[in-house]
C-alpha cells in the first residue's frame, strides 16, 4: 500500500505545542510531539493531551517491563536491576523497602488492587506484594528457578501468573500458591480477563488458551496468530485485544470472535508489546510506536529507542514505559 501523506495545518490533539500533523491516507493519523528536555531526576514537564517524556536519571540504561497506577497520584514502575518505582504525583521514588540488601532482581510485571496491595513478579521465581510500607515475599509453592512473566487476578485472593515452560500457579490467600496443569508447554506471557470465570492466557508460539469456569482450552483464532503474544487487555468480553511480534494484532468484538488487525504501517514490521484502553476514550497499544484507537488509528508517538514495552493509566494519566524511558499523557483536555 502507499505511505502517501498529506499535511494539515490544525493540531488535533488540543493544546499541542510545535506538533504537526500527518494524516495518513490509508487512515492511520500520525502525531509529533518534541520531547521535553527538564533537568535529569526533575519530575518532569506537565504534559497536555500529547504525550511527552519525563526526565529522571533513575531508568538511564535500565529496562522497564510494566506500569500499574492506581491513581493519577499512585503508580508503580517494575524492570531489570531491582527496578521498583512509585509515582506520587510529583515525581518517581524508588521503593525497596523489605528487599534484601545487596540482592539483584529482575522485574518482569507488576498488578494492584490498591494502594496498599500491589503485586509484582519476575525472574527466580520471585513474587512480591506491597502491603503500603514494604514489600513482603509471596512467593511460597513456584517453582525454584521459575521465571514468571505474567501476573493477573480480581483481587488478592484470587491471582494467576504464569511463565517459562508452561508453568501456571494461582493463588487463594491461602499463603501459597498452587500449580495448575494448563495440558500447553509454552511460556506464557499475558493475561486477562473480564471476570474470575473468564479469562485469556497467551504467550510463545501465539498461544492463546481461554479460560472459563476453570477449564482451560485452546481459544479459536483465524487465521490463529504466531509468534509471541505479549500483551493482553480488554474492558468486556465483548472488546478483548491481544498483541505480539511481527505485526500480531487481534481484536474479540461484539461477535465474541477474534479478528486479525491489518499492519497498521504499511512497510514496517511491528511488535506490540503494550495494550492498554479505557471506555469511551479508547484502546493505546505501544511498540515501536504508540497507537491510539477510538473508530480510527492514531500515531501518537515514535519511539527513537527500543520500544514501548507496556502502557497502563488511571484517571486523566496515562503511562508508558520502555527500555530507559518513561512517558506520560494526559486526558484532562481529551
């Protein structure tokens, strides 16, 4: 297809400061923002509707793998090098209280439910919950070694997380977590689900298996994706997306069956790492580029780095993060 563009002279994101807009005539808009450039460890700029990145010299060099917010005042930040990050509402804080000292942690995902019952698991089968003063081990029944890449659940008592080899706990708030036998071997990298009777886990070689009353069966797809599905989100049954490597875009719509999203850029092989939406202001799904979807697809950003690796928000703030980066929007003016 053709990547002929066409200038306009209006922003369409209000109070945009020097964007330009390119309107794509195959229907993807196409935003540009110039970052700002505040000191190193500053909070960072007050970022309008487009998004904008916040300086802080804590993530130089690091990979951040997931963000989680509670509120526009409470979120958290999770990667590599023992990288847990609190966001307060004016700036971001490292917070390692109860970990050893002198240990090394990878950090691969993070979910809450409040503000003192946060949730994060990662490499060697760690598992930890804020309870509002420190983190506390929970990491009684996973397997020595596990290396756990997925995390999800309705409340504490009710979680589910997942990883390499097909390994698949949940946890009751019985003070240990128990195996679960998925009858799959792949390495699971993503779940969702609208309800504790529903939901959806997806990881390497594009399996995606539905989970419903507890029973779990391999999800039809058609044409069924490939590659590794990295991210998973929806607000209902009826609105469920799912994303991955080369292009791997899906789509569960009021039919309740899946459809494949065509490559959003035309000559460009994408991998979609981050999905994240919220009714009636849309879905944002990031990767080398974070798009925005709400009856038409939106470039909103393109990342010069490695990618976007997840996006989540609450309230009117919205973040996204990757390797080095962190980048926050704003809905106030949507």
């Amino acid at each position: 297809m053709s990547r002929m563009l066409a200038c306009v002279s209006t922003c369409w994101l209000a109070a945009c400061v020097s964007c330009s807009l390119i309107v794509d005539v195959e229907g993807v808009r196409r935003d540009r923002r110039p970052a700002d450039d505040g000191a190193a460890g500053d909070p960072g700029p007050v970022c309008d509707t487009a998004w904008c990145e916040v300086q802080t010299s804590d993530v130089a060099g690091l990979y951040l793998n997931d963000v989680w917010a509670a509120s526009a005042t409470d979120a958290w930040i999770v990667g590599g090098d023992s990288t847990l990050l609190h966001w307060d509402g004016s700036r971001w804080t490292p917070r390692l209280e109860g970990l050893p000292v002198g240990e090394s942690y990878g950090f691969n995902k993070v979910v809450g439910f409040a503000t003192d019952d946060v949730w994060v698991v990662g490499d060697s089968s760690v598992v930890l919950q804020w309870t509002g003063a420190s983190w506390e081990t929970r990491g009684a029944g996973i397997a020595s070694d596990s290396t756990l890449r997925a995390i999800w659940g309705t409340s504490a008592s009710n979680l589910w997380t997942g990883g390499d080899n097909g390994s698949f706990y949940h946890w009751t708030d019985t003070g240990s977590w128990a195996s679960v036998d998925t009858h799959a071997a792949d390495a699971y990298q993503a779940i969702w689900g609208p309800s504790a009777d529903l939901f959806w886990v997806a990881g390497w070689g594009g399996a995606v298996l539905k989970v419903e009353g507890g029973v779990f069966s391999p999800e039809t797809i058609d044409p069924a994706p490939t590659g590794v599905i990295e991210a998973l989100w929806g607000s209902a049954e009826n609105d469920v997306w799912l994303g991955g490597t080369t292009d791997t875009l899906y789509h569960r719509d009021a039919s309740l069956l899946w459809s494949a999203i065509p490559p959003l850029i035309s000559g460009e092989s994408s991998d979609w790492a981050a999905i994240w939406g919220r009714p009636p202001d849309g879905v944002w799904i990031g990767g080398p580029r974070i798009m925005h979807y709400n009856g038409l697809w939106a470039e909103e950003w393109l990342s010069p780095k490695d990618g976007i690796a997840a996006i989540h928000g609450a309230e009117e703030v919205i973040w996204a993060v990757g390797y080095g980066r962190i980048l926050r929007r704003s809905l106030l003016a949507h």
